[in-house]
C-alpha cells in the first residue's frame, strides 16, 4: 500500500514538472527543441519490433482489372451509384444488382423500396463502385494487374474493398482498385 502512495506522488511530481517546464519556457527554440524530442521518440518507437503495435496498419491498394464470366451474377451496391446504359441512366442507385448475362437482363433491386426493375444492361457502364466484400464461386475469371495475369474456371474468387468502375458485356468487368483479390491458391494484396 505504501508503495503505491509513493508511486502516485512521483507521477504527481513527475507531471507537475512537465506543466512547469512548458509554462517556462517561452523561446520558440526550446520549444521546437522539446517537441522535435518528442516526435523523435514517436519515430524511435515505430523502428522497435513492437512499436506498431497499437496503430491501425493502413491497407494497400492494388491497380486491377478482373474479367468475370458467368451465367448470372449478384452484387450489392452499399453505396449509391450511377448506372448508365446508352442515352439511360439510374442514378443514386443502391441495393441488389442481378445480372444474367445468358439473356442479356438485369435485375435492379433497390434496398429502400419494394419496386424490382428487369431491364436489359448489356453495353452499361457503373462508376464509382464501392463494394467491401465479394466472394464468388463457379466462376471464369481473369485477373489483370502491373504484376501478374491469373486466369481460372469454374474457381472462388475473393476480392475484398473493390473501388472503380464495372463495365457489362457479354462478361462483367471489374476496372479500379483492392485491397485483395485472391483464390485458395494465388493472391494479390
């Protein structure tokens, strides 16, 4: 018990100090002096093995293009987006995106309302797509980046916080940036 007294006195001194120290000193020299110090001892800390450990490491993103084909395909637009298909547009769209790319028809279903729209989007184009994740099996895909070209059929594919464009054809491609795209045997990110 008596030790903890004494602990608790000396933090007390220790920060009484600091506020002094502070208060004093007044040159703009000694002050930048006194906060370079500290900064420095923030980098020294990064530079230990452990010195990361309490910070958020920041996620990487990877340049892709992926090329998948299948019969039909469901994404979820958590953001709102812009879906343009020649002169027509649907705009500040969010919610579940079916395609069938077989009969050339896509499903809008919008995630605030009960109204379904079966329309057809071949030749359509959706900027600025956001999706976190999407995990897709039995599927042919190609993927593109400065590094690697994958290819496979009938594979999972996993692509994990996708921003940039899709363009839909006779296949839906996928054209801007992850943090991870990757199967059970390669990965990128």
């Amino acid at each position: 018990m008596k030790g903890l007294f004494e602990w608790k006195i000396l933090a007390a001194i220790f920060a009484v100090l600091i506020v002094a120290s502070s208060a004093l000193v007044s040159n703009s020299g000694i002050k930048d002096m006194f906060l370079n110090s500290t900064g420095n001892l923030g980098d020294w800390m990064e530079d230990l093995p452990f010195g990361n450990m309490f910070s958020t490491p920041e996620k990487s993103m990877n340049a892709v293009v992926i090329t998948l084909s299948a019969e039909n395909i469901a994404l979820e637009m958590v953001d709102p987006v812009n879906i343009t298909a020649g002169d027509s547009s649907v705009l500040n769209f969010r919610g579940a995106l079916t395609l069938n790319l077989v009969d050339n028809k896509t499903l809008l279903v919008p995630s605030d309302s009960d109204i379904v729209m079966d329309l057809r989007l071949e030749g359509s184009e959706i900027k600025n797509v956001r999706l976190t994740t999407l995990i897709i099996e039995d599927i042919d895909f190609v993927v593109s980046s400065d590094k690697t070209n994958i290819s496979a059929s009938n594979d999972k594919i996993e692509i994990y916080d996708f921003y940039g464009d899709i363009r839909i054809t006779d296949v839906v491609e996928l054209s801007g940036n992850v943090s991870k795209v990757k199967d059970d045997k390669w990965s990128i990110g």
